[in-house]
C-alpha cells in the first residue's frame, strides 16, 4: 500500500475548532512534525480538509 508524508508547515492558530481537530487526527502537533501513514480515502478527506496547512509527499 502506498505511504503519504504529512508535514505540518503552518500553525491552527486561528483555524477553525473542526480544522484544528483534523490535524490533530492526523496526529501533527506543531509545525514541521511530520507523520507516515497509508494512503487510503479516509486520510486523504482529512488532508484534503486542512490542504493549506499541510504538504504531502507520496512516499
């Protein structure tokens, strides 16, 4: 199964409670944490839903 790198590059401060709650899903902290996980259609919503705080790389 592919991998996706999940970085967080900007911080929630100011984001919505629903947006900050997502990343923290994601299992990001603060800014520059990164985390590998699988590429399925669950993860790829939540990215898709905090797209301006995160970058992704396929691994």
């Amino acid at each position: 199964m592919a991998q996706l790198k999940v970085t967080l590059v900007k911080s929630t401060i100011g984001s919505k409670a629903d947006q900050i709650a997502t990343v923290k899903a994601l299992g990001l902290k603060r800014i520059r944490d990164v985390k590998v996980m699988n590429d399925t259609p669950q993860i790829r919503g939540m990215i898709n839903k905090v797209s301006h705080l995160v970058t992704v790389e396929e691994n």
